[in-house]
C-alpha cells in the first residue's frame, strides 16, 4: 500500500521557518494568496538567503516538519565545506 502523503500546510510551513529565523522571500502563487488572490496552490516556493548560517536554520526547520523530497526521500542534510 502506498504511503500517505501528509496534508499541504503552507502556514505550518511559514511558521517553522519564522521559529527558525530563516531569512527567505516568499514568491508563486502562495504569495499572490497572501496578497488577496483567490487561487488554489498546492505549493509553496521560498528562495532563503544563502549564508551558511541561514541554511543551517532552514535545515532544522525542514527537519522539524519533516519535509521529504517529491520521490518520498528524506533530504540530505546541510553540512558546511570547511577550507
């Protein structure tokens, strides 16, 4: 039997990053819904800043709601290159 996928959250989603402290810009059509369109979205596209540090947050942010790639895969975990 196939796995369930767990329900779309957009706001679930926007208060992890925010708990996190993810700088980020929210863009698509989730944005336009937040602006006062009448859209239906299942998505919801965020471009986070690329500092290290940043990706650090938004790493435990996605672990905390337990994001998973489109094949059902967990993600990859963000580790910093040392030099």
């Amino acid at each position: 039997m196939a796995e369930r996928r767990p329900s779309f959250d957009p706001y679930g989603i926007l208060q992890a990053l925010e708990r996190h402290r993810v700088k980020y810009v929210l863009s698509g059509g989730f944005a336009r819904v937040l602006r006062g369109t009448e859209e239906l979205t299942r998505g919801i596209d965020i471009v986070p800043a690329p500092r290290g540090d940043n990706l650090r947050r938004l790493d435990d942010a996605l672990q905390e709601i337990g994001a998973r790639r489109v094949d059902g895969q967990q993600l990859d975990r963000f580790e910093t290159a040392t030099v």
